[in-house]
C-alpha cells in the first residue's frame, strides 16, 4: 500500500512539473521531492525485506 501512495505522489509532482514547465522553480522543487520520495520508497522497501 505504501508503495502505491508514494507512486501517486510522484505521478502528481511529476504531472506538476510538466504542466508549469514555464516556471522552473517549481520544476525543480517538483524533481526534488519526487526524486526525494523515490528513495524514501526504495529504502523503505529494502527495511521491509530485511525484517523478513
């Protein structure tokens, strides 16, 4: 489930990031978060498995 939210998130930043393409203050702050919550996927991911 985790994983889902966080793919949606990075949907919509990424969706954001296009549609105001103009303004490239919010394209990076939109690539920084998104790419900030992909790791926070992948780390939580990996935790998961190794309590496994």
């Amino acid at each position: 489930k985790d994983l889902a939210y966080g793919l949606v998130i990075i949907w919509a930043l990424l969706g954001i990031a296009m549609k105001q393409s103009e303004n490239q203050n919010i394209v990076a702050t939109t690539e920084i978060s998104a790419a900030i919550i992909v790791i926070a996927l992948i780390l939580a991911v990996l935790i998961s498995r190794m309590k496994k």
